[in-house]
C-alpha cells in the first residue's frame, strides 16, 4: 500500500510544482507590460528576443521579475527550514524577527561606513543582523520555556524592538529615511541586474547547504531523545538549518528589504498541496513563495497607478489575517 502510494505523492508533487512555475511565468510576462511605458505581452516577449522593447524589458523590468522570484523562493525555504528546525508551526523569519534585524544590520552597516564600501558592508551588515535575531530568539524564547507561544511572542517582540531601534535611528538622521523604509516596508523597486548577479551567487552559493538541509529535514521532526537513539545531534541538526534560513534570508533581506510573511505562507501552502515531506515540500515552498513575491509587486503596482504600493505591503496585507488564523487555530487545539 506504501509503494503504490509514493509515485502517486511524488505525481502530486510535480503536477503541484509544475503548475506552480507556469502561473509564476504568467505573472512574469505580465509584471514586464507594467511600467511607465505600457506594453503588450507581444512586446514584452519581442523584447526578450531582442525587439525594439529590448532595453526597456531587459535593463529595467526583467531584473525586477528575477529579484522578485529569488527572493521569494529563498524566503519560501528559509521559513520551511525555521519551522522544521523549530518544530512550530508558526515559525517564519518575518514572525520571529529575523528579516526585521537582517535590515536593522543593512541599514546600520550603510549608515556608519563610507559610500564605497556599501557593496561587502551592506551585505555583511544582513548576515550580522540576521544572526544576531536568531540567536536573540533562541536565548530569550529557552528562557520562557521555548514552546509554541513563547517563540512565536519572544519573535514578534523582538521584530518590534528592531523596527524601533531603525525609526529611532531614522529620527537622528532623517536625511536617510528614504533608504530606511525600504528595508522596513519591502520592496523590489529599482532592481538591477547588479542585484540580480550578487542574489544568484549567494544563493548558488547556499544551494549545497540548502541540499544537506533538505535531506536532514524530515528528521527534525522527531524529538531530541529519537533523534540521539539514531545517531544524530539535536543541537547540531537544528543549528544547522536555522543556520541555512538565516543565510536565505539575509540574501533576500539585501536584495528586498524585510518582506513580511512569505516564509510563513509559502510552508503551509506547500504542507497543504504536496504533503510533508521535504523532498517535496521544499521546491514546493520555494515556487509557492516567489510565486506570491511576483504576484505581491504586480498587484502593488496595479492597484494604485501610476504610483505603486511595495511588495512587503501588500504582502503584510495578505499574511496578517492568516497569522492570526494559525494563531487561534493552535490555540484551539491547545484547549
């Protein structure tokens, strides 16, 4: 019965996968008619080929498209891997404060460092801010018993406390407040194909830790004591795939700022369309999550012409209310 039910899981899966890439090219193409200059889908494509309308597509809104699909896919596996290391539902490097201290640390290292070292500072100020969240998280919610609640609450506050420290910051001076609320609000507005060169090194960069993360994931399911009577270190298991979401998020952080909600979305999606398993779980949230980045910016951009909304909004807008659905539903199930 298990093995006639593997290739159907694993047909599943790939549909699953493979209807989610075609909407995300969909939204793609459609993404590259909007801007100043509207175009047709038949433009936009003559344009990749090379058209009239290369320039525009190429230069200005394709690398827009391939931020937007990177990061939200990076977002996507880094929220799976939080809550497979946490074991909480309701883990995701938006709730428990990560990508809000991943863009204090961006902002802080642009800040205080000359302009001609904002290409390795601003970078390095990411990772440094990122992994100051996780292991603020990991000491302040032990401290409070580590459940469920706790983490989620200890994560919520400290995302807070980082978006305060960068308005106060902003306040002292205010000259750079136009580049501070990038990084709190989220958004993919003037990306290069610069942007799109470093985002796809770092990730090319993370993918062997990303492979190693996803073969260990289903295995941080089990409790500390199975997993020591199967050979393998708790601490050791955890650490490292918190480890490789604080890497996926801070290169998405640096190439979009602190998008809210993605990497709790794009799990429990992927959890609900192809099933539990990391084998599938993972590509599955990793399209699901730069699915939802692509459809966020095209909606921003759309509803309020000829401005636009950031991506972060509107994916706030989207991810709040089912923050508090998964809220309330564990804390039904708890009573």
């Amino acid at each position: 019965m298990t093995g006639a039910l593997l290739p159907a899981r694993n047909l599943r899966a790939a549909s699953v996968c493979l209807a989610v890439a075609a909407l995300i090219l969909v939204i793609a193409v459609l993404g590259m008619t909007v801007g100043a200059v509207t175009l047709s889908v038949g433009q936009v494509l003559e344009g990749i080929a090379g058209g009239k309308s290369a320039f525009i597509v190429m230069q200005y809104r394709a690398p827009r498209v391939i931020v937007s699909v990177l990061a939200g896919a990076s977002l996507g596996i880094a929220g799976t891997f939080l809550q497979g290391a946490l074991r909480n539902p309701l883990a995701s490097p938006d709730v428990v404060g990560i990508t809000k201290w991943a863009g204090l640390g961006a902002f802080l290292a642009g800040l205080f460092t000359p302009p001609a070292w904002a290409v390795w500072a601003i970078p390095a100020g990411v990772v440094a801010g990122a992994v100051a969240g996780a292991l603020a998280l990991l000491a302040v919610g032990r401290a409070f018993g580590g459940g469920i609640a706790a983490l989620a609450l200890v994560g919520v506050a400290l995302g807070m406390l980082a978006q305060a420290l960068m308005q106060y910051v902003m306040v002292l001076f205010p000259t750079r407040a136009d580049q501070s609320m990038v990084w709190l609000a989220g958004s993919v507005y003037g990306s290069t194909m610069s942007d799109v060169s470093a985002l796809s090194l770092w990730l090319a960069a993370c993918l062997p830790l990303v492979l190693v993360a996803t073969v260990r994931l289903d295995a941080g399911g089990f409790g500390d004591d199975t997993l020591v009577s199967l050979g393998l270190s708790p601490g050791l298991l955890r650490g490292g795939l918190i480890l490789v979401s604080v890497l996926l998020c801070a290169g998405s952080v640096a190439a979009v700022g602190s998008m809210g909600f993605l990497g709790l979305l794009a799990p429990h999606a992927a959890r609900l369309l192809v099933g539990p398993r990391a084998r599938h779980m993972v590509p599955a949230s990793a399209l699901i999550g730069a699915l939802t980045l692509s459809a966020a910016d095209l909606i921003g951009r759309l509803v309020a012409l000829p401005n636009e909304i950031p991506a972060g909004i509107v994916a706030a807008v989207i991810g709040g209310p089912y923050l508090i659905f998964l809220l309330v539903k564990e804390a039904g199930r708890h009573d």
